[in-house]
C-alpha cells in the first residue's frame, strides 16, 4: 500500500465545528466534481476550541491537492499492519 498523507484545515474558536463540517462540505464538492469522490474526508474534533477538516491523499497526489487546496498542513499516515 502507498504511503497516505492526511492534508489538514485547522479551525480555532467557539464556531470551529460548523466551521470544519461546512469545509468538509467544500471538500466533497471538490472531490465529486474531480471524480474523485472515493476519497476519504472527515473532521476531528482536537478540543472544544479546536476541530480540523482533513482529507486523505495518495503521497504521490500530494502535491497536487495541496496546491489546489491550500491545506493548513499535512501528516504522513503510517500503516499499523
């Protein structure tokens, strides 16, 4: 299996949550309309104050959703089997 990177979208505050549900949203969108819908997104919640949107990327794909998306940041996914 390839390496995975988690491309992450932090937000901070009293709205993080709607705030990270509503870019999940975005994603999806962003997914369908690039056929790539079988990718997987999600949100975390870190804290009350602090929920990331994140979605997962083929490491050799990186490069190309982080320049169309702009993620916050990004974490290497390490297989556990």
């Amino acid at each position: 299996m390839e390496e995975q990177i988690k491309l992450i979208w932090d937000f901070r505050g009293p709205n993080a949550k709607p705030t990270a549900e509503h870019h999940q949203l975005h994603l999806m969108d962003y997914l369908k309309m690039t056929n790539q819908s079988e990718m997987q997104t999600g949100v975390e919640e870190q804290n009350d104050a602090h929920v990331v949107a994140y979605m997962i990327v083929e490491k050799a794909q990186m490069k190309k959703y982080r320049d169309a998306l702009k993620p916050h940041r990004g974490q290497l996914i390490t297989s556990t089997s």
